[in-house]
C-alpha cells in the first residue's frame, strides 16, 4: 500500500496524540506504508503554525488536550488538509487511518484528472 501524493513528495502526516511507547511501532508502519510521519504527543506551542507542511493529520483524541485538538483542526480547516481523527491510539488504528488516506489519495487523483481539484475532509 505504498503512496505518493506526487512523483517526488512522499506523503508526509502528522500524528497528534499517541502514546510514546508506541511511536517506533507507529514509524514502522509508517514505512512500510511509505509514508513520511511526524509525532506530536506533547504539547507544544504554537502547533498550527507547525501543520501546514503536511498533508494530513491523525488525531488519537483520547491522548491529546481539548486544545491542540481544537487548534490542529482549524489549522486543518484553513489549509485544507484531511483529518482522521479516532479515540483508540492503537497501531492497527493507524493503520486504518493509512488505509483511507490512501483512498483518498487515489480519489483526489481520480478528481483531479476530471477536473474537480478539491481534497474531501474527514472530520
């Protein structure tokens, strides 16, 4: 299920959320889906200015503040970046999350080549 948004652009996505412990498990499957993955599980200042770079966001919402939820979905809404946002922070669960971002890769692919350039949110 590797991806490219572009010949030379690997999908790069940001994580918000997650447990520690699990981010080496979340970066393997980040690679064998060829997906360049970024994790915010602290929080930190000034994080929507940080997400405009990427080309979607995955928000655990059980281990991330009401806060930078908020503020990683308005900085989504204005930049028109996909969100998938699940409670569970388990690895399978990201993998769905992987799975769909790739549908909807090949979708946007698909509208594009038809004239409709718009990317679809999932929030």
């Amino acid at each position: 299920m590797k991806f490219k948004i572009m010949e030379d652009k690997a999908v790069c996505i940001a994580v918000i959320g997650g447990m520690d412990r699990l981010e080496k498990h979340y970066r393997e499957e980040a690679v064998r889906s060829g997906v360049e993955l970024r994790m915010f599980s602290r929080s930190e200042n000034k994080i929507a200015v940080k997400l405009k770079r990427f080309d979607a966001l995955v928000i655990f919402t059980n281990k991330v503040s009401h806060r930078v939820k908020n503020e990683a979905m308005a900085a989504a809404k204005q930049n028109g970046i996909p969100v998938f946002m699940h409670h569970s922070c388990g690895v399978c669960t990201l993998k769905d999350c992987l799975s769909c971002l790739a549908a909807t890769v090949a979708h946007a692919g698909e509208s594009e080549r038809s004239g409709h350039g718009r990317r679809k949110n999932h929030y």
